[in-house]
C-alpha cells in the first residue's frame, strides 16, 4: 500500500489529444470528409483517425496511465515507457494520416500507410504492456478494473485489424484472407474500437471516478457483473466470430446481431447502474463536470436507441455517419471534455500545493477552475454536435459544416479554459503560489518522490 | 523462494455465527518471519485484503467448493521503505492511542486529504491520528511518505469505511 503518484506525461497526452480534436472539427468545418466526400472515402478515414486515435485514444491512454494505479491501488509498471508510447503513437499517427492522403491523390510512396500501422501498434503494444503489466499485479481486480481490462483487449483487436488495412491499402499484401478481413471486416474494427475499446473503457472509468466526485457508494452487484459479461461477451462475437465467419467465407452479419443485442443488454444493465448512482450521491450539488457527464450519458442513451431505430427501419447502411458523430462527439467527447475539466483542475492542485498542504494557505480545487464560465461553451458544445448530427442524417453539407464550426470554437474555449487551470490564472493572487510550490510546467507533471 | 504458510480455519467460528477477525489478526501477528498464512472461509473475505496488505501480505484467493473459499497471504519479498515505512512496523501494540480523531467519511474529495495533512503539521512527533475516510487515500501516501510520517491502513470489515492510523514523524524514527 504505497498510494498512487502523479503521472508524469498525462498532461502531454491530453495536450495532443486535444490539439488533434481541434485539427478535426478545423478538417470538418472546412468540409474535409463525409459528407462533401464518400463515407469510406481516404478524406473521411483522415478525419476518423484524426478523432479516433488523435484525440479518443491518446486522451484515454493519457488517464489510464493516472487512473489505472487509482482503481487498483497500486503503482505504474514504468512512469517513463508512457514517452515513448506517446511519440510511437503521435509518429504512426502521422504516417497514417499521410498515407490517407496519399490514397486521395497526394503524392508520397504508398508503403507510408502499412508504416504507420506499424508504428501505432508499436505504441499500443507498449500502452497494453504497461496498463497490462500493472493490472495482471493487481489480481483480483476491482470491477471497474475488470472492465478497463475489456477495453485494453478490444484496443488489441482494433489495432491489429487496421494495421491488416494498411498492408492491404499499402500494397504489402494481397493474400486472399487479408482481401477478405479488408472488404468485410470494417465494422468489427469500428466496433471493437468505438464500442470496446473506448465505450466499455469509460464505462468502466466512469463507474469509480463518477462515485468518487459524487460521494455515491460505488456498484459491484449482480447487475455490475452481467454488464460486465454481457458486454465481455458482445465484444467476443462480434470480434472473434466475426473474424471466424470471414475466414470461413461467411457473411460476418449473424456476429453482428448476436453481439448487438448482448452489447444492449451491457448498455441497458450499466446505465440502471449509472441512474441509482446519480440518485444514492451524498453530494447534493454536483459539480459542472458531473453535470455534464450526465449530459454525455444521456447522448449514450439516445445513440443507443438510434442504433436500434436504424436497425428496426433496415437503414443503418445509410445512416451510419451520423450514429457514428453521435457516439464519438455526443457521448465520448462529452464525457472526456466534462472529466478533463475536473482531472486537469484535480491534477495541477495536487501536483503545486500538494507538498504544502498543511503547511500554508493554499485554494481549494475548485479555486482553480470557473465554473459558470465553462458552462456555456460545454452547453454550446453539446448543442452544435446535436445540430450537427441531425444534419448529417440531412447530409446537408453546409449545416453541418456550420455545426462542426460551432463545436470547434466551444471546444477551443473549454481548452483556454483548460490551460487557464494549468496556469493557476483564476487563483486568487494572495494564495496562488504560496512559498515553496512553484508554477506548474504546462505539459509535464513533476512531483519530487519520496 | 517458497513460502511455509501457517493454516487458520475460522469456517466454524463464521458457522457458529461468530466474529473471525481477532482469531485471523491473532494469527498474523505471531506468524514466524517470512510465513505465510492460508486462510479458510465460507466466504470470500474482501476487506481482509487491504487490512493485511497494509501489513505486508500479497493475497491469491480461490473457491474451494460448497461456497468456501481459500485465500494463501504470502509475505511480500521487496516493499519499499522509501514509499511504505509502516509496513515495516511492527504489529498495532507498539503505537501509542489516537491523541487526535476524525471523522471525514462525508467530505468531497480532497478535503479529507487536507485536512488530514493540516492535522498532521500541528501533531507532535511520536502521536498518532486516527482517521475515518470512505476510500483508500490514493493521493495522501505519497505525501506522508515525503513528510516523514508512517501509517497502518485498511478497510472495515463491511468494507464501507478505510480507517487510517498515522503515527507522526514515525518513518524518520523507524531509520534511526
């Protein structure tokens, strides 16, 4: 029982992320990508990856290098390794987004895609080997654990079926079974990346962070449990069956469906969880951060019953591109963005007064943070990404160019806020650097060990 | 290096409606240097995880069938005195009575963490303060660690409440 130290590059992890969100919603406010250009066209991939490894991923590789050691009580493998993960993963990055645009026409050699696949399943291997290093010492696992641990092997599943796209799309390899993986097996990376990886991910984050902010006893039932399993279990058929069907030339539909409904009964059981939480909270009065996940819980919810709608009306084939905004921009960035503004204001107080507390006046947490001011732009966020949804079911170019500019300026105005908290510039002068803190360095936390 | 572990079986105390945990921490603490202890139960004895992780033990449970479980606590072999000086320590008879208690269990956190640091800066080396927390203090080790202080740790046996002991300047007397 040592307790649990800060870690060290979850703040440049965060910084890139969200520089790579805002060079998104910029792609997209510009009408880069779906709809100006086909769903599947290398324009649209560019934007997708941009947003699904840039910002979704780096942001949550970022907190579960702090987060895991919290929901296990135990210490990071290696506080260094998550550097190196970081630049193999900003450089595949790179690469990848540069083979996208070579597909679309740009000049540049074709072997640049397969070399960016490469180099971020590099750096997700390195990320898996950490996290997973940290949790295997921590057996028995805690259920959000549990969960976490899900996510890590759909990160697995997504990262090497898109590095067998890019062998294909780089000219690598043309073996049959790869052609195959390559034309059917799209929506299983979708899946295993959007719904495993980063959905059950954060459900299960979200189940200690949203009882610890709360003061709400934390779930561990009987209907924890099946969420667990039922989503474990959805994750293995549409993964492995899927993978299974393709090879054995079948259609991989039947794993969809299959998986789909024991998805929804893990969606179904978690937010029965997620609502008693919000009502057992001691703490009457949330704070904008909890408010907010409320908010992105609630686009879960309503992506959730899209899906099924879509389902149930045979038109999610065309319809696909706004389920897809919605659960990345409505639920997944929602949440991040509302749990960012509390873990960088948690964080920056810890790593600058936490040697001093006791010994000097120093703020409370929320001193760091304006509340009322973030407000607004978390309000406008949410509504120009719900404007923005119903106008890509309108494939309205225009509008939802439009909406996608509107999102932009309010994520760009959560970030200012984001690095006014990190500069301690809404501290009151009198005790905002009290002898022997100092001011805390923008993209790294250093806290002197024990 | 194998591990010689010392069997306590409280399944007749808990099926005779009693209360095991003297019995186990009776157990414990005249276990011979580097012994383990295997415990049997009619239940999977979560709280006891952190109690006697807190003293040093790494824990594997599994079930053994009929709703029984076994759990084998073997001494962990390299704890760091830099980062967990009360493990070092010796059992709880050695610390004198709280001179200081609270009761933080419904404060947002860090409160507790704060107030718990305020509190230890007015305290005299060699007292000891006895807090109430509904979570493991993640956070506030470290910094006792920094500042000198050791602490016994561990959740109650309904597992609700975390109760920490922190004894004042104890890490920098344990060194001398």
């Amino acid at each position: 029982m040592s307790g649990v130290t800060l870690s060290r590059w979850t703040m440049s992890y965060f910084a890139v992320a969200l520089f790579c969100l805002m060079g998104a919603l910029t792609l997209m406010g510009l009408g880069f990508g779906f709809p100006a250009a086909d769903v599947s066209a290398p324009q649209t991939l560019l934007v997708v990856h941009l947003v699904g490894i840039g910002w979704l991923s780096l942001l949550m590789c970022g907190a579960l290098f702090q987060f895991v050691p919290v929901l296990i009580a135990r210490p990071l493998h290696s506080d260094s390794l998550p550097l190196t993960t970081l630049v193999c993963l900003v450089g595949g990055l790179v690469l990848l987004l540069c083979g996208f645009l070579h597909l679309s026409g740009w000049p540049g050699p074709p072997a640049v895609l397969p070399f960016g696949g490469m180099l971020l399943v590099a750096g997700f291997a390195l990320a898996l080997y950490n996290l997973g290093r940290t949790l295997w010492a921590a057996r028995p696992l805690a259920m959000p654990a549990r969960f976490v641990t899900v996510g890590l092997a759909s990160l697995a599943a997504t990262a090497l079926l898109g590095f067998c796209f890019t062998l294909f799309f780089g000219g690598l390899s043309s073996s049959p079974l790869l052609v195959r993986i390559t034309v059917r097996g799209l929506p299983l990376h979708v899946v295993a990346g959007l719904g495993g990886w980063l959905t059950f991910t954060a459900m299960g984050v979200s189940y200690r962070l949203l009882a610890m902010f709360m003061l709400a006893p934390e779930p561990d039932g009987p209907g924890t449990r099946a969420a667990l399993w039922s989503g474990a279990a959805a994750l293995t058929v549409i993964v492995v069956g899927g993978l299974v069907a393709i090879a054995l030339r079948y259609e991989p539909e039947w794993a969809l469906i299959a998986g789909g409904l024991l998805a929804l009964g893990a969606v179904v059981l978690y937010g029965r969880d997620i609502l008693r939480l919000y009502r057992a909270r001691k703490r009457r009065v949330i704070e904008l951060n909890s408010r907010m996940a409320g908010v992105a819980l609630f686009h879960l919810a309503a992506g959730v019953m899209l899906a099924l709608v879509l389902v149930g009306t045979g038109t999610l084939g065309r319809h696909v591109a706004p389920l897809v905004f919605l659960a990345a921009f409505g639920w997944l960035t929602g949440l991040g963005l509302a749990k960012l503004y509390k873990i960088v204001a948690f964080l920056t107080w810890l790593e600058c007064y936490g040697p001093v507390l006791g010994k000097a006046d120093t703020p409370r947490v929320q001193d760091l943070a304006v509340e009322g001011r973030a407000a607004r732009w978390f309000w406008l966020y949410f509504a120009a990404t719900d404007f923005a949804v119903l106008m890509l079911f309108a494939e309205a170019a225009g509008p939802v160019r439009l909406g996608a500019a509107a999102m932009l300026i309010a994520v760009g105005a959560i970030a200012y806020e984001l690095l006014r908290i990190r500069r301690l510039a809404d501290v009151p002068l009198t005790c905002r650097l009290p002898q022997g803190t100092s001011r805390p360095h923008l993209l790294v936390l250093l806290v002197p060990q024990a | 290096m194998t591990t010689t572990f010392v069997d306590v079986d409280v399944r007749p105390t808990l099926r005779a409606g009693g209360e095991p945990f003297g019995e186990i921490m009776a157990a414990v603490n005249t276990l011979p240097p580097g012994h383990g202890m295997r415990l049997l139960a009619t239940f999977k004895p979560v709280p006891l995880f952190s109690v006697l992780g807190s003293k040093g033990f790494m824990h594997e449970e599994r079930e053994i069938g009929g709703g029984d479980w076994e759990v084998l606590f073997s001494p962990r072999e390299a704890v760091s005195e830099a980062t967990a000086p009360s493990v070092s320590a010796a059992d709880d008879t050695d610390w004198p009575a709280p001179a200081r208690e609270m009761d933080n269990r419904d404060l947002d956190p860090p409160e507790p963490m704060v107030r718990i640091l305020a509190a230890t800066e007015q305290m005299q080396p060699g007292e000891v303060l006895s807090a109430l927390l509904c979570r493991e203090p993640m956070f506030l080790l470290p910094e006792l660690a920094k500042r000198g202080h050791s602490w016994r740790g561990g959740f109650d046996e309904d597992g609700s409440t975390y109760r920490i002991r922190i004894l004042i300047g104890g890490a920098a007397e344990s060194q001398q």
